[in-house]
C-alpha cells in the first residue's frame, strides 16, 4: 500500500478535485502541467537557489538537550522556524510562484488562517514583482495583527472575509469566489494540502525538502536516515506532509498527528479532526471533516489559528484511516504550557501551532533510545499577544 497520491488524485478513498465547473479550467491546466514543469532541470535549479540564497535553507536539526533529559528520550527539532518569514509556508510559496510565472499568469491570490501563509505569500509577490490579494478571516484579522502588518508591508492586499466564523474556512471561500471570476491571469496559492487535486500533492512535495534534509542530517547526527516516530501538527497538514513524505512508505518510521483539541473534544469547541470528522466534501477534496448530521460544517475552534480548520488534508485522512499514523489531541492548555516549557528550557519560543506537537511528551511515554524528530513549523512572534494574555506575562 502506499500513502501517496494515485493518478486520479487519491489517496485511498479521500482526495480528488470536486470543483465548480467554472473552476475546471484553472484546475486542469495546473494538473496538466505541475509534474512536467516542476521536473525541469531550470525549475529545480531555480528553486533550490531560491531555498538555499532566500529562505535560508537547509534549516538545522537541532538535539534538544534539555527537553530529552527532561522526557528521558531523545528529541530532536527540526527548526522550521527559521525559514525566512518564520515558517515552512514559504518552502511552497516559493514553489507555486514559480509554477505560476511559467503558467503566464501575472496576479496570485492566497487564503490565510495564522497569517503565516499570507505572509509567505506576500512575499514571494513581492520578490517576483507580481501583485498579490490575500484574504483572511475578521476575527484572524484581528487575533494576527503583525502578520496583517507585515502583508501590508510587503505590498499584499488583504481582504477580510466577513462571513460564517469570520475564520480560515471562510477566508479560504471567498478567495475560490475570486479564482472562478479571474481565471486567466489568476494562480490560487493554497498554503496547505488541502483543495481540489494536484493541489495536496503539488504543496507536499514543495514541502517534501523538510525530509529529505532531515534524512541527511539523521545519517550525519545519528549515522541512520530513519527516525524511530516523526512528529507534526496537523491542521491542514503541510508541515507534517512535509515532515512525513520521504517516511510515508517506511513502515518502520512511526509517525504521529497532532491536532487541536480545542478546549476539549468534547466541548463543542474543538478542531480534532480525525476524531469528531466524517468523511465529506469541503474546498474540492474528500476528506475527514467536522459536519453535522445533515452535512454542514461545524465550526471548529482552536487557541492557534493555525489549526482551527474543520477538516484536514486527504494524505493525513488516509493516514488516519489505515491506521499508518497515529493522532493525538492536544487542549489549548496543554498547547500553550508546552510552549512555554520550549522556552524555558531550549531557548525557542514556537509558534502555538507548533507547540501542541512538543505537548505529547507529558501524554505519551517513549522508550530513552527512541529517536524523535518533532517538525518545529514555525516562530512564537506572531503568537506573542496570546501567549502574553494567556500566562499574563
């Protein structure tokens, strides 16, 4: 069995492209050509001086010392968070720009939750000289302010979207709504492996270069390429695909899910996907997704905004279903005490999204020769109002 994508655009039962016919166009010229062009030798080179001169990659595997001693385990962290802008996002904005610019188009459109995607976005525009619309959610808007400044500065417009739970899942709508009224100068840069088929595996596989450097750097650290369990959160799920795509068929790398449980899974105020989903329809994908009896979306709730998106991407839904993954949920307590434990004891202050993978340790036992990569995705910056509110720091 393997855990990659088919040629329909499956994996298993979850996955495929269910659009608008008005989006049709813009979907299967990007199918029809992502592979050919993103396998040119000048788009390979073109993309790794990009990751190597821009972001700043590869980014470190660094043993946290203090924190396995701690656990009694040996965990290591894989530092994201010092991808130029923050995160991991700009390893795939980087990626789709290019894609775009070879497909003639002159304008790009993202959708934000955290702001972290809506920043790589801005970004990449503005390197390239190409004009960039970014829309987020009021009440992200709000909860995200210097990532609002820093698409601002970087000369993105950023739309709020004012409906449903004012969140991502809204965000991400209205800029579908702006991809099917502007479809020939138009790329859609989804930020995660979420939407319509090519669009989870072509985001994987530009985050794919987080397992492939952390297989090198294992080999030269450890003198073995393999973890024994990789870690990530998962909200969409692009840093664990990229975390996880080079193990996904090594049945002897364990790999975990973290999602946000909100303030419980049981309260009503949750994002644990693979555990309060079923499978259905949202933004042109099967997948696992929160939905009332009668198929609406539940809205979903998490401190990091982030990982409050009701469904998760069809990889990390078939992951779950076949049991190759494991999942655990993490409160937004038990999220944030892990975030400030990383800073105490290592000297990283993460992004809160990141901070519900380090919290398994106090849930979840391992064995002191166990060898541990946690997907450190991203940055505290962005997240340091929160954190101050919540410790009243």
């Amino acid at each position: 069995m393997s855990y990659h994508v088919n040629e329909q655009g499956y994996y298993g039962d979850f996955g495929g492209a269910y659009i608008p016919e008005m989006l049709y166009p813009n979907v299967e010229e990007l199918r029809q050509n992502y592979l050919s062009i993103t396998s040119e030798e000048s788009f390979r080179k073109e993309f790794d001086d990009l990751l190597r001169d821009y972001v700043g990659r590869p980014t470190p595997l660094y043993y946290a010392n203090q924190l396995s001693e701690k656990y009694n385990t040996r965990i290591y962290l894989k530092r994201e968070d010092l991808c130029h802008t923050g995160a991991h996002k700009v390893n795939n904005t980087i990626g789709q720009i290019l894609l775009a610019k070879r497909l003639g188009k002159n304008r790009i459109i993202a959708e934000t939750g955290a702001g972290q995607h809506g920043v790589a976005t801005a970004t990449v525009c503005a390197l390239m000289g190409i004009e960039c619309v970014v829309y987020m959610g009021e009440v992200d808007i709000e909860r995200q302010a210097p990532n609002v400044a820093r698409m601002k500065m970087l000369g993105a417009t950023v739309v709020p979207a004012t409906s449903g739970s004012k969140t991502l899942k809204d965000a991400t709508n209205e800029a579908i709504r702006d991809w099917i009224n502007n479809p020939t100068n138009t790329h859609y840069i989804i930020g995660s492996v979420v939407g319509p088929h090519p669009y989870p595996d072509m985001v994987a596989r530009f985050q794919s270069v987080i397992s492939r450097e952390i297989k090198w750097q294992l080999k030269q650290k450890e003198g073995r390429e393999q973890p024994d369990y990789i870690v990530a959160c998962v909200g969409g799920g692009s840093n664990a695909a990229g975390a996880y795509y080079h193990f996904l068929d090594q049945s002897e790398v364990n790999i975990i899910a973290v999602e946000a449980a909100g303030k419980g899974i049981d309260t009503g105020e949750s994002a644990a996907t693979s555990v309060l989903g079923k499978t259905g329809i949202i933004h042109g994908s099967k997948t696992l997704l929160m939905q009332t009896p009668d198929g609406q979306i539940t809205e979903p709730y998490s401190i990091s905004a982030g990982l409050d998106y009701p469904g998760v991407g069809p990889m990390h839904a078939q992951l779950y279903a076949s049991g190759r993954a494991e999942f655990m949920s993490i409160t937004d307590r038990q999220a944030m005490e892990a975030g400030l434990e990383l800073s105490k004891l290592e000297g990283i202050i993460p992004a809160i999204e990141t901070s519900h993978a380090l919290a398994i340790f106090k849930q979840r036992s391992f064995t002191p020769s166990d060898l541990i990569v946690v997907n450190l995705s991203g940055r505290g910056d962005k997240d340091l109002n929160t954190y101050i509110k919540y410790f009243d720091l």
